[in-house]
C-alpha cells in the first residue's frame, strides 16, 4: 500500500467543526480588512479550501505584514525561525486587544 503524505494529512480532529459552525462561513469572513503590523489569529476553515494555510499554522498567531491581492501575509517566528505565511481572510481572526 502507497504511503500518503497529502498537505491535509492528520487533520481530521485539528480541522473539524463544532455542529452549530458547519457549513459555509459567514460573508463578513471574506471582506476582512487588516493593518499592517495587526496581530491576527490563524483558524483554519476546513469548508474554504482555497488559501489555507498549512496545518502546522493552525493556532497561530502572527503579523501582518502585507497584502497580496486578495490573501494577506504574515510573519510567524518558528523557534527561531521566521516563517512567511500567505492566507486568505476567511482563516484569519483578529486578535482582540
């Protein structure tokens, strides 16, 4: 048997919904605008495949550091690695302050 190793392996207790939240996510999620230099949380959306990030940034939080037509990018430090991360909005969440 062939060994998988897919970009969404192991992701089915990490990405999975709560019931209510099931579907598709609301318009607002979409039109999200952010500063640059803003803190903004990384929530994976499992119904948007289109610009999600990779798994391991799930819960993350980072910097926006620019944007790239409609996906924004980020700055995540790694250990001691800074990581560049392009997402859409719709897997993004500002960080309250």
């Amino acid at each position: 048997m062939a060994h998988h190793n897919g970009p969404r392996k192991k992701t089915r207790h990490k990405f999975k919904k709560a019931l209510r939240r099931r579907g598709l996510p609301p318009a607002t999620s979409v039109i999200q605008k952010f500063d640059i230099g803003q803190k903004v949380h990384i929530v994976v959306d499992s119904s948007i495949h289109k610009g999600m990030p990779h798994r391991r940034f799930h819960g993350r939080t980072g910097t926006v550091t620019g944007q790239r037509g409609r996906a924004w990018i980020l700055e995540i430090s790694d250990g001691n690695a800074t990581k560049v991360v392009i997402s859409r909005p719709q897997h993004l969440k500002a960080q309250k302050v």
